[in-house]
C-alpha cells in the first residue's frame, strides 16, 4: 500500500512541543498498528521567516500540494509584532489556508466528562456535548467587494464590506455539513440571517434545494444567527452539525468552543474541494496559538493538536478505527487524572507536555 504522506508544520511556540506528541503517536502506529506514513518537515510562520525572510516559503506551499494532508501546530510570537504586515506569522497561516483552497473549516466541541467542570455552564447543559461547526472559510462578508473605506464629498467618511455568496459557494459547504451529518447523528442546522439578509435569502433557499436533491435521510433545519446564539449557550445538545457562513460561524465556533471550557482541548480541520484524482487538501490543527507565555517550557497542553490529528486520520486517511482509538485514549488519560496545567483540577495529577504524549501512547498500547 502507497505511503500516507503527511507534512507537519510545527511552526512557532508550543507548536513545537505539541507536534512532537503526534510523533509518539505516529511511531506507535507504525510499530503496533503497521501504518505507515512519510512524514516531511516544514516551516511556517516565525520560524520560517527567521530561517527565509518569508513566513510561507514557496517550499512549504509545494510540500503542503504533495501531502495527503497537513499537520500544523500554531504561529506567532511577541518578537515578530513589528515585523511588516505581509512577513508576519500570522500571514504565513491565511497564505497557506488561500493556496490550499481550504473553504470548509470544522470546529468539533465535545466535551469529555472528566472536564465537565471546566465549562462556565451547569454539566447538565454541556455534559456529554458532542457538535460540529462547520464554518465557510473562503467566502462572504470577509472577502466581498467592495470593500474600504472612502471619504464623502460631506468630509465624512465611509466603511463598507460586501456579503456574497454564489449558488456553488454554498452548495459545496452544504455537502460539507450534510457528509458529515451522514457519519454522525443525521441532523444539520443552517444558521443565517434570511429575515435581514438578502445574501443570506439565497443561502437558506440553496440549502433546501440540495437537501431535497441530494439528502432526504438528513434532517434539515434552519436557525437565525441571533436565536442560535443563544441556543448554543441555552440548550447546546439539541445541535449536531451546524453550517454556517464566514463571518457568523468565526464568531459561533468561538462561542461553542467555550461550552468545553478549554483552549487546549480543541481541534480543527480545514477542507478544500475533492479533485477528479479523489484527493482533498486538508489542514488540520488546534484552535489555540503559539502560546509564547508558557513556550518552550514543556506546560502546554497537547491534546487540542492530538485529537486534530485524530481528525485528520478520520477525513483525510478514511482511519475511523484509529481515530477512534487515539479519541479514547485521551478519554482513558483524563479518566485516570492526569492533567496538564491549563485544565489542572484539585487532587488531580499535574503532568508535563511530554508525560502527557507518553500517557496516551501507553493507553493506546493497552487498547490493542
Ligand atoms: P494563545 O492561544 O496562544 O494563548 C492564549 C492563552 O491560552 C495563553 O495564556 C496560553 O498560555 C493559553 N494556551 C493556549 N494554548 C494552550 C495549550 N495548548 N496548553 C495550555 N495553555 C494554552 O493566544 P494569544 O496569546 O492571543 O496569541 C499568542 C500568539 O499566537 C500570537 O502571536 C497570535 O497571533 C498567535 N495565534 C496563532 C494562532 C494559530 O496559529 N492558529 C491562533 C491564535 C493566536
């Protein structure tokens, strides 16, 4: 069988130590689970301006083309804040999701029931939560022209964006949201703002069309931003795929990232369109950055960058078995009390980065 090939990009901070713990885990699989993947190193971000003057060198664009799929870990540091805007970190991030095509980005929220504390919410309204945002990455209000800001004849002056959506825009995040629907428990929530929006008229009236088309056995329905706002924070686990635009779903995925309580536990994944060979690109990484308060000091929590690629052996590697098995194992590390400071409890054990990769690799020895 052909080599999986994956590209890491530790890029900057805690990235570093954080992918260093999908690398127990790849080494694992390869010795007990017989998969082999062919991993290329990259640079992004600081440490790829440091070493190029670019923070997206054309090597990395080329390697992240020829990989199955990237692995990336965060960017970004305090020593590159004066830097020119086109050679900051953060530029090397957005270069990287704009040459991949990525206009799907999946924000899980689940929340494991060893840290049902460490929601802000009552555990009954968030244990046992388990949802998908899925956010349009490429399109809408982000993106629209026109766009500025222009001086009146008056003196005064004049902001404007422009929200827009074509048919294919939404259609294909669409089947994003409905595919994975179909893998999960069957239900989709499009999130827009019909009662305002004109754009937003279109999508709801696009969503229907291809629900009706292409996924009668999914049940549809349809939220204002607003309502599902509240919703979120209100009664979390009526939701199970949630679709939304650009704009609406920066700032839901935020808001249900919160339910979990924890930074350092969430993952994500960035899809581009399928090609005629059947290939995706795709990105995966933790929500969280580069972390430069507690960098370098074997404290960052690896888990968000863990279960990414848990995400990434599941959409990208077809590898549910396995995902599954990396999932619970980080499930069995918490049960038995370790914890990494940011999600440290009373009476349970504080653990470094490294202990912590090194529990979920022997969770994972006893599961098999
Ligand atoms: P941050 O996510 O790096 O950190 C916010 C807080 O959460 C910090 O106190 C940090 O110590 C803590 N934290 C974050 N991840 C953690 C983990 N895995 N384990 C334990 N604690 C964790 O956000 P910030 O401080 O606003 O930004 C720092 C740098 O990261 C900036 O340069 C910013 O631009 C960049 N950034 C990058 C990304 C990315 O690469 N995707 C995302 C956000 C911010």
């Amino acid at each position: 069988m052909a080599a999986k090939t994956l590209l890491i990009l530790p890029g900057d901070g805690i990235g570093i130590e954080v992918t260093a713990q999908v690398r127990r885990i790849i080494d694992w699989m390869a010795k007990r689970r017989n998969v082999a993947f062919e991993i290329t190193d990259g640079l992004i971000g600081g440490a790829a301006y440091d070493a190029h003057g670019t923070p997206l060198p054309d090597a990395t664009i080329a390697a992240a083309h020829k990989a199955d799929a990237v692995l990336l870990g965060a960017v970004g540091g305090p020593q590159y804040d004066d830097l020119p805007f086109d050679k900051k970190p953060e530029r090397g991030l957005l270069g990287i999701r704009k040459q991949m095509g990525l206009f799907a980005n999946l924000r899980p929220a689940v929340v494991f029931d060893a840290l049902v504390d460490a929601s802000t919410l009552k555990p009954e309204v968030v244990s046992g939560l388990d949802i998908m945002i899925v956010r349009e990455l490429t399109g809408g209000i982000y993106f629209g022209e026109p766009r500025g800001i222009e001086t009146l004849p008056d003196g005064q002056r004049k902001g404007v964006n422009t929200l827009t959506y074509t048919t294919e825009e939404i259609r294909r995040i669409g089947r994003v949201a409905f595919d994975l629907a179909r893998k999960r428990n069957g239900k989709v929530c499009s999130v827009d703002k019909a009662n305002v929006l004109e754009c937003t008229i279109l999508w709801r009236e696009e969503m229907i069309k291809l629900h009706q088309e292409e996924y009668t056995d999914i049940e549809l329905s349809h939220m204002y931003v607003d309502n599902a706002a509240m919703q979120l924070v209100r009664n979390p686990k009526q939701f199970d795929v949630v679709v939304t635009t650009n704009m609406f779903g920066d700032i839901l995925s935020d808001c249900a990232a919160m339910l979990t309580g924890s930074l350092g536990m969430l993952p994500s994944a960035s899809l581009g369109a399928t090609d005629a060979k059947g290939r995706r690109p795709a990105l995966y990484e933790p929500v969280h950055g580069s972390a430069p308060d507690i960098a370098g000091k074997d404290m960052a929590n690896p888990l968000a960058t863990v279960m990414s690629f848990a995400m990434c052996l599941r959409y990208s590697f077809d590898m549910a078995e396995d995902a599954d098995l990396i999932e619970n194992a980080v499930k069995a590390v918490l049960k038995g009390g370790l914890r990494t400071a940011d999600i440290m409890q009373p009476g349970k054990a504080k653990v470094s980065t490294s202990v912590m990769g090194e529990a979920i690799v022997r969770e994972l020895d006893k599961m098999v």
